[in-house]
C-alpha cells in the first residue's frame, strides 16, 4: 500500500501497481479483497477482472511446501527426543563423559525443536493472512495508445483516530502556541506510508461492475462481479509522509506546530456568575478543523475541551477558561425606591464590581452585564455607571465596558439603573 486515507466513520488503504499499456493486455494482480479498482489515466479503460484460486500463487505453493516440510522435521525430532526418557542421566564417575555428550546432544536437538516450531508458527500467519486477505486477479485493460497505468485498490481497513491539539498560551509575552497531533492504530503492520486524514464521514457510493470472464474453447461465459467503494468527494486537512505503523499499537505523531501572535483579554459576563475568562485573539495562516484540544496557559494546565474551528486569515477568539490570576467580586451595594411625585415613584438599583489583577501585565477587560427593559412608556429605566459604557442595547438591556487594569492593582467600577415608574394604585377592600 501506498496511502491510508481515514475518513470520520471509515478507512481505507490505497495500494497501486504500474505498468505500460498499448491495445489490449492482461495484468496479473493481487488485490485485497472486497476491494474497488481503478485505473490512471481515464484514457485507459478496465474492461474485465477475472478472480483467480489462491492456489495459483507460487508464495502460496511454497508456503504450503514450507510448512511440510517444517510439520515433517518437528515429528523426527520429537521422536529423538523421546528417547531422552528412556536414559537415565545419573551421574556415574565411568561414564561421565559419554553422559555430558548425550546431554549436550539433546539439549541441541530440544533448541532446534522450538526454532523449527517457530519458524512453523510465522509461515502459518502467512499462510492465514494470504487467504484471508489477498484475491489473486487478472485484470483486462484497454489503451488506444501506449500510455503508463496505474491499476489502484481501496480497501477496507480497520483504523482508528484521535485528532487533538495542545494549545499553551504565555499571557506575558503575548503568544498562542499551538500544536497539532493525532493518534493512530489500525489493525495490521505497516510501513512508510502516507496517510491522509479526512474530517467528514463518507458518504457517496461509488460502484464498479466488473466483469468476471472465464476463456474457454466454447463460447465465454461470464458472471458479473460487484466491487464497491465509499468516499466524499471533499478535500483533506492533513498529509503525513512516511509513516510506520504497528498491528493495535497507537501512535502519536506530530501534524503541525505553530507560534502565533497574540491579544489577550478578561471577559466577565455578570449575567452568568461573573467569573473571569482568558481569552486569546489570534489570527492563524492555516484553518484548524475543530477537534479535542488541551489547554495550557504560562506553563498551567487549565482544561481539556473542543476548539471550533478556527479560520485562516481572520480573527478568531480562543477560550481559556477560567482565570486564576484575575479576580472578581459583584455585589448589590443599593436598592432603594423613593416618591419622586404624586403619581410616579424612583427606584435607584446600583451593583459594584472589584477587581483585582495579579498578572505581572497590563490586562484588558470586557465586561457583561444586564439591566430591565421597559416595554411600556409609563415605565422609564435608563441606566447609570461610574464608567461610560462602550455598547448599550436598549431592547435587552445589554451593557459591554471595556477598560484596563494595570498589573497587581483593583479597579472598582459600580453600574445599575434607575427606574421612573407609576405608583400602583391599591385595590378598595371589600
């Protein structure tokens, strides 16, 4: 084989074979079985495949040859062997030497007894994976012109992966490195190979008919053959050259590494717990497919989550999560409602905020927070902040601030609202 292309739900080996075609030529071939075949260039066409017994492969009779010749020499030695057991090996002064010699005898005969049962033992393995998963075929293709073929295969393999990242993010000198890897284990060996990660399922279907054709002196006959492939036709995210994979063993290889500049920031969302969030702005020169990624952040391990995708060319904002050097503290500091007239009340609503950053850096910060929204003109509510607000969405009372707080100091900022509404009217008692 000389590609694994694995896709999200499947995988597949890619093997080829090359040879030159003028008119009509018949290639014999061995394929894996239950695999598509097709041919480079579309200029050529494959006109039959004929499906041959495996008994047809000279590594198939000489493995059988083998392996009888190993069967044959193993039954002569167990019965040298046997022989041992009728000599009594007790140590007597006039025969001592004669003894060493027959013990050294056998112990040589016991040491190529468990050579041959293991040499016998690796041709059975051949032998079994031959029959199972080698279809010896000749295979029928056409040239108008001579042109250079590469008859191809896909075949089923069974291979798993695990695409991941480690991201580490250094807050002080402003920077994102981020290393791609993935792990990988298929069923079988396999050596310098280029293997192809996909990112979405297959789902087209693809299907060649081929022809199974049988030459004889009476008219032909034949009987048609279904060989079936799956793919999507889409592109592929990451190409690894050269590599060597063992039989249920996972790998873990290096796709891509990357230090990009970065600007970090604190979001604080006080509708939602007002805990402090790193965030990292950095604007990648490759796409990143979203995967599992680890987070790291001045050497820290913070969480293990999924990354979205993170686009060329663009802007894209990383969550580190939790910030354990930058604290915050929302507190109700005033809720008071005073007459302002004869028919309207004023109610004063006032939150404060504390922070405290312990970075050795300058840090920004967005801060979320929300006020109510009157849907009635009777009611009025406008909202009020020691800070002037950068964003304020009238319709869900949204307010953003952004602001900078220098390395190891508080910042105390304090918002609310207040709210101009009628004086309800009590109901008579009855």
């Amino acid at each position: 084989p000389t590609e694994l292309n694995i896709y999200s739900d499947s995988a597949y080996l890619i093997s080829e074979y090359i040879t030159t075609v003028k008119g009509w030529k018949d290639i014999p071939i061995n394929i894996p079985k239950n695999s598509l075949v097709f041919l480079e260039p579309l200029s050529c066409n494959l006109e039959y495949i004929e499906d041959r017994k495996l008994t047809s492969l000279d590594e198939y009779k000489v493995l059988k040859e083998d392996i009888k010749t190993l069967e044959a020499q193993i039954l002569a030695l167990k019965a040298i062997l046997k022989l041992s057991n009728n000599i009594n090996f007790e140590k007597n002064t006039r025969y001592i030497n004669s003894i060493k010699a027959l013990e050294t005898f056998f112990e040589k005969k016991y040491l190529e007894y468990i050579e041959l049962k293991n040499k016998l033992e690796g041709k059975k393995k051949v032998l079994k994976y031959l029959k199972n998963s080698i279809q010896p075929t000749t295979i029928s293709v056409f040239c108008p012109s001579i042109e250079t073929v590469k008859v191809k295969t896909r075949s089923p393999i069974d291979a798993k992966t695990d695409v991941f990242y480690y991201i580490f993010g250094n807050s002080e000198k402003d920077k994102v490195y981020i290393e791609n890897r993935v792990k990988i284990r298929v069923d079988r060996d396999i050596k310098n190979i280029k293997i192809n990660i996909f990112q979405y399922p297959t789902q087209k279907r693809y299907f060649y008919e081929g022809v199974r054709y049988i030459r004889a002196a009476a008219p032909p006959m034949s009987k048609r053959v279904s060989r079936s492939y799956t793919e999507k036709a889409s592109v592929f995210f990451y190409s690894i050259n050269n590599v060597s994979l063992k039989r249920n063993l996972t790998k873990n290889i290096l796709i891509s590494k990357k230090n990009l500049p970065a600007k970090f920031e604190i979001e604080v969302n006080g509708h939602l717990g007002s805990i402090p969030y790193l965030i990292a702005t950095i604007k990648p020169d490759r796409m990143y497919p979203p995967a599992k990624a680890y987070f790291y952040i001045d050497g820290i391990f913070l969480k293990t989550d999924y990354i979205n995708t993170l686009q060329r060319g663009e802007n894209n904002r990383v969550l580190f999560g939790e910030d354990k050097l930058f604290k915050v503290r929302k507190e109700k500091v005033k809720d008071i409602t005073v007459k302002f007239s004869k028919t309207h009340v004023k109610r004063y609503v006032k939150w404060r905020y504390t922070f405290k950053n312990k970075h050795n850096k300058k840090m920004k910060v967005l801060l979320i927070d929300y006020i109510p929204v009157s849907y009635s003109y009777k009611r009025k509510i406008e909202p009020v902040s020691s800070l002037m607000w950068r964003k304020y969405n009238k319709v869900t009372g949204k307010l953003e601030w952004e602001f900078y707080i220098q390395p190891n100091k508080t910042y105390i900022l304090e918002y609310g609202y207040k709210e101009l509404k009628p004086i309800e009217k009590k109901k008579d008692e009855d």
